[in-house]
C-alpha cells in the first residue's frame, strides 16, 4: 500500500486519479490531512468542525466501492456557511452554536454524488460578513487570511485539504486566495446553486472554491456547474488597473505590470483598458447593494439574536437599514445597466488582468482586508480566477483574470494556459 509520506500535498486532480487507479487509498489520504490539521491547527485556526472518525469511516466506504464520480474518495472542506445535515452548521456566530440542518446544501449533495469525501467545516467571518472568525495567514500567522472565507483560503493553502468551498458577495473568495498565495475561483453569477448556503445579498451571492491548481478547479467546476467545455482559443488579455488604480500597494502595480509585461514577451496579445461610465460606479454600487440586501436577509436575525450577535454585524446591519429605497434603486440600475453594457468594458478583450486585493495581507486578525479590487466583479456578476502574482515580505500578492459571463470553462483552461506560459 502507498507510502502516506506528503500525502497531503498532493492536488485533487492526482488524487482522484491515483484512487481511481488503486495505487492510493482515500483513507490514507484522509488519514494524512487530518495528520496535517492536528499539526497546524493550533496556528492556523481554519477548522470550525472536524470530526476524523466519521471522515475516516467515509473514506473507508469509498475504498470499499467502485469510483462514484470525478471526486471519488478526495476530501473536501466547506465554508461553515454551508449546509449539512451529519455536521453543524454555525455561521460563525455563537448564536448558532451547535445547529444541525435538516438536509444538505445542493453544493454538498453534488460533492457526494461525485464521491467526495466532506472532510469537516471551515471558520467563516460571522454571517459571511465582516467579524474575523480565529483564522491566521498560514504565511504568516500574523497576518489576516482575508475572509470572510478565511477557513477555507488557509487550509487548502496550508496542505489540510485539496479542495474547499467559499462564498463571495463583495470579496470573500478571490481576496483570501490572493492573502494565502492559492488561486480562488468565483464563477459566473447564478451557476452553482445557493441552496442551503446562507444568503446575504440575492444580487450578488455566489458559491466558489479554492485548490492550489487549477486543474482542481476544473473538476470542482465540472461537479457544481457543468463539465461542457467552450472552445478558449489564446486569450487577448486586457490590462485593467481601474478607477481605484491609487490604492493598490507600490508591489501590487508592479505585479500587475510585470505579469502583463511577462505575458507579452510569452506572445500574448496584452492591450490597456480604461476605466469607463457606468463601470467607475459599480463598486460603489455594490457596497449598497450589499449593505441594504444584508438588511433585507439579515435583519430579523440582528433583531431577535442582538445579545449573542457582535456588535460589528449589529452596525453593519444598522447601516444598511439606513439606505433609502431611492439610493438602493440607484445601485440596482448601476449593476443592471453595467451587466447590460459588459462587452463595452471587455472592448477587443477576452480576458481582464488586475488586481485581486491591494496588497498583501495586511497585519492583525481584527479585520479581513479591503475588497475594493473584488466589489465590482461580483456585482457585474463575471468569473474571476485568483492566482498568486507574486510576493513582497514573505506574503502573496495575488492577481486575477476575469472572464466575460458565462465563459467560465474557457477562463479555467486559459488562465492554466497563461499560468504555464508564465512559468
């Protein structure tokens, strides 16, 4: 039998391949990440359950049947936001402690179906807003991990799992990968199901994941979305350095220009895109949209749990309440005719290269990071595939390349392809 030496190193897509193959076990797979997480764990803080007999017992179940589907026996972590009726689901609030849902999330029957093994629940900012849950940078403990899927981002960075799912609703997916130097995918908004995930904002919630190759993000894909590949001739990447230009770190710019400049000199075709009406107004849009929609979702929650909810969540609730009808209206016209108007922005562009984050992770685990380079994006509601872009004092300076809607499968095989080319 394999030797489990480093096992937990190994990417999802080797993972299922050797399973499938016989030459690896999912139980000694299993075993060798929980072997990482009782390691880690006290530094790291991504888990908000983990239960290793019943994992074991269903890596085991796998071992002992024929390969179910393309996830067959490799585990997987969720973002405590996420439902699942063997596990508690918690929402990273005290509030919840020890909820049990009644069934699965779609997300979770699909992972099974495809023979996955649901390794545990990862730490989430509270409600999938703005309280850090414990989570520090695997980089560097002590930096943030970005959130609020901070859970998720530090453990597939730091070898506990292959694979995790996210959410995103301003920056919560492609941030955190950019933190932990992993790559983060947020699919075309609407085409991984939301039920029985926590819903924040109805316009701008989305499912994702986090793999440290995008070959891993592609299997994910094929599970939660479809498997039917579009055809992703060579991309013409466009620079986009958009109108919050100033507030990208000296290293971030200078990521940005080096991996344009280094995607010239592989043959790709790199054109600069400005910033253009109405597309200057959609983060701002977002914010609004977010806030005002929390509101909507959240508010009875704020109201009847205020004594064991935090103060953080209570304002930010608070604020959105406070948005007029007429300045929410606004928003939602901003995002509509920005999602109407998406081919005005792409120009001659297949492929939009910027910033996934500001910076680095900043220092300190008492707030999750600026999603100003993620706001837009989810609310135009495109694909954004995060990658590492390069580093500065030890941490990741992560980039993203953003699809135009509904090219998801085409943006997964091309940024592998531009990933290769750029080394």
């Amino acid at each position: 039998m394999t030797d489990v030496t480093d096992l937990s190193a190994l990417s999802a897509s080797e993972a299922a391949t050797r399973i499938r193959a016989g030459s690896l076990r999912s139980e000694d797979l299993v075993r060798a990440c929980l072997d990482r997480i009782t390691a880690r764990e006290p530094v790291v803080h991504a888990w908000a359950w983990v239960d290793p007999d019943a994992a074991l017992a269903a890596a085991r179940a796998c071992d002992a049947e024929a390969p179910r589907g393309p996830l067959h026996g490799v585990p997987v972590g969720l973002k405590d936001v996420i439902d699942t009726a063997d596990m508690p689901t918690e929402f990273g609030s005290e509030a919840f402690a020890g909820h049990l849902p009644d069934r699965d999330a779609a997300c979770v029957t699909a992972l099974r179906a495809a023979g996955a093994v649901i390794l545990g629940k990862l730490v989430t900012a509270e409600f999938a807003t703005y309280r850090p849950g414990p989570t520090a940078n695997p980089l560097n403990p002590g930096h943030t991990p970005g959130g609020s899927s901070s859970g998720s981002a530090a453990a597939v960075a730091d070898f506990h799992v292959p694979l995790a799912l996210g959410t995103q609703t301003a920056g919560s997916v492609i941030r955190p990968a950019s933190f932990c130097g992993i790559h983060g995918f947020k699919p075309t908004f609407g085409r991984y199901s939301n039920d029985g995930v926590i819903a924040t904002a109805h316009r701008l919630d989305t499912l994702g994941s986090f793999a440290r190759t995008v070959d891993d993000l592609l299997l994910v894909d094929a599970v939660l979305g479809d498997a039917a590949d579009l055809p992703a001739p060579t991309p013409v990447a466009g620079l986009y350095r958009s109108e919050a230009w100033d507030e990208a770190s000296p290293a971030m710019q200078r990521a940005l220009e080096e991996t344009g400049a280094r995607l010239r000199a592989a043959g790709y075709d790199v054109i600069d895109i400005a910033a253009v009406e109405p597309f200057v107004k959609l983060a701002e849009a977002q914010a609004i949209i977010h806030k005002h929609e929390a509101f909507l979702c959240l508010g009875d929650m704020r109201r009847e749990r205020a004594n064991t909810v935090s103060q953080i969540f209570r304002d930010f609730i608070d604020e959105g309440e406070r948005i007029s009808a007429d300045t929410y209206a606004w928003a939602c016209g901003v995002q509509d005719a920005c999602k109407a108007e998406e081919a005005l922005l792409f120009g001659k562009a297949d492929v939009l290269l910027t910033p996934g984050a500001p910076g680095i992770a900043p220092e300190g685990l008492s707030a999750t990071g600026n999603p100003r380079f993620n706001r837009a994006w989810t609310a135009l509601g495109t694909p954004c595939l995060g990658f590492p872009g390069g580093s500065e004092s030890g941490l990741a300076l992560g980039l993203q390349f953003v699809g135009r809607s509904g090219s998801d499968r085409a943006l997964l095989r091309q940024g592998a392809a531009m990933f290769a080319a750029l080394g």
